[in-house]
C-alpha cells in the first residue's frame, strides 16, 4: 500500500510483470500465484477510481487466460480462487459495473456445486465477502433488470445451495442476511426474510408434526442433528440480519421454548443417573 502511494506506475508494472510471466509459462507456481493475487488485492482503493479500473480488468483478462491454459483441476481451481480473491477486493469497481458484479456472484453460485476441495468454501466466502460490500446493490432494480437480483436468488435458492455442506449454507445465510438486512422497506424486508426462511422452516415444521404424533421422536440421532442444522441456519441469518429477524424468530419462538424444555429435562434426567462421562455421549 505505501510503495503503490509512493510509486503508483512502477507498483504496477512489478505486479503485472510478474503475472505475465506467470500466464507465459516461464515461471509457473501457484504459490506465487497465490502471493501475487493477494498483494494485488492488498492495495485496492489505493488510487484513483479511473487508473484502478485499468488495472483490475487486465489482471482479470490475464488469470482468465490463465484458467485456460492451465491444465487440470487442483491448477483451475487455484487460479479461480485467485480470481475471486481480487475481485471480492475492490468492491468499488463491483459496485460501479453491475453487469460483471452479477456475472461473478453467479459463477460463485456455479462453484457451490463443485465438489473440488476447497472450491465450495471459497465460493461461499467470496460471496459473503461481496454481499457485505455490495448488499445494497442486489436490492435495488439496477440498469437492464426487470427487478432487483435479491428475488432471483431466493426464486432459485434450493437449487443454488443444495450441494452445499450445512457449514457452508450457514455462510450462504449469512451473505443473505446482509444482502436482505440493506433493504429499507420494512415490509419489503420481512417478504424477503420470508422466502430466505422457507426451507429450514418446512424442515422445522416436519420435525415438529412429527414430534407432536410421537415424543419419542425428537430423541433421534439424525433428527437432533437435523434440529441443530435448521437452527443453525437461523443463527447465521440472526447474526447479520439484526433486528430483521424478528419476523422470522415469531414464527419459531413458542415452539423453540417447547423443543429446549423437553431436551433440557432429558439432560438432567441422563445426568441425574450419575453415569460416567454421561456429559460427554453424542446425545447430550
């Protein structure tokens, strides 16, 4: 950051030099790709708006070209999360080219089903970094859309993060709730919390039917852990939304006291037989 302040040009011609030589083959590592992308990065917002524009579109054309020529996938995949790792840094070029901000967030998407280690955490990360930067611009019905970017993810959510691990769409959650948290209209806000809720709300109300036929239910290995993801999935929302999830949390509240009550009197119950390490066993 201080040498891009002292020297701005020579900064960047160290960079794209070095990059250029990466893509030409003659020194190929994906640790210094790796290095090179995240120094890069480090200094976005370091010069005027124009000449980092410049910048950021030929370092983007240069690791596209590399992507192509790369063979392999532990290579490709390296070099998108390079990709990824510059453009999440410079939220002020996404915010000013919505176009290519869209383009990205769904090749993002596209990367949540590759099963490619380590692919689907970057994506989700970067969107979550992105989301956080630009919420306000997928609320807003930007220049050529018909409506705002927000109600095409959440038309097509399940599809978007069914590959995901329960970890990885708590972060997907997260994104969300940031994005959804920037839009101003309460009523709009609540509608959207709505849509992002459903699925864990369909999963929480099954188990609850279920619960409500045969008590005996909720003692379930796989349907405390399906309890745990559904209410997980709601924390990660809670922590970004705010007080935006207040509609969302009356719809879960009364039965949530119940589900705690009948757990918690399980536990003393287990514990209160004095079994060694009962405290310790997968059900308590």
């Amino acid at each position: 950051m201080y040498l891009t302040h002292l020297d701005y040009n020579d900064t960047q011609e160290i960079m794209l030099s070095r990059l250029h030589a990466q893509v030409e083959g003659n020194t190929w590592s994906r640790q210094e790709l790796n290095s090179l992308s995240w120094a890069i990065g480090s200094i976005s917002g370091a010069v005027h708006e124009d000449l980092e524009k410049r910048f950021v579109v030929t370092v983007i054309r240069d690791l596209l070209s590399l992507v192509e020529l790369k063979r392999g996938k532990d290579n490709k995949a390296a070099i998108a999360g390079c990709i990824m790792y510059v453009v999440g840094q410079d939220p002020r070029f996404l915010r000013a080219h919505w176009k290519f901000l869209k383009t990205v967030v769904n090749k993002l998407f596209e990367f949540m089903h590759e099963r490619h280690p380590g692919v689907q955490d970057m994506a989700v990360d970067t969107f979550l970094k992105i989301a956080l930067k630009c919420k306000r611009k997928f609320v807003i019905t930007n220049a050529g859309e018909p409506r705002p970017f927000v109600d095409d993810i959440l038309d097509s959510i399940s599809q978007i993060s069914c590959d995901l691990e329960p970890g990885q769409q708590n972060v997907f959650f997260q994104a969300m709730g940031h994005i959804i948290g920037s839009q101003p209209d309460a009523s709009t806000r609540d509608a959207l919390v709505a849509r992002l809720m459903e699925l864990p709300n369909q999963s929480w109300q099954a188990v609850i039917r279920d619960a409500t036929q045969n008590i005996a239910v909720l003692q379930q290995i796989e349907i405390m852990k399906r309890l745990t993801n559904i209410l997980k999935a709601n924390v990660a929302a809670c922590s970004t939304l705010g007080p935006a999830f207040a509609s969302q949390l009356g719809k879960i509240y009364v039965e949530m006291l119940h589900v705690y009550k009948i757990y918690s009197e399980s536990i003393s119950k287990q514990v209160a037989t004095g079994a060694p390490h009962v405290t310790q066993t997968l059900i308590v």
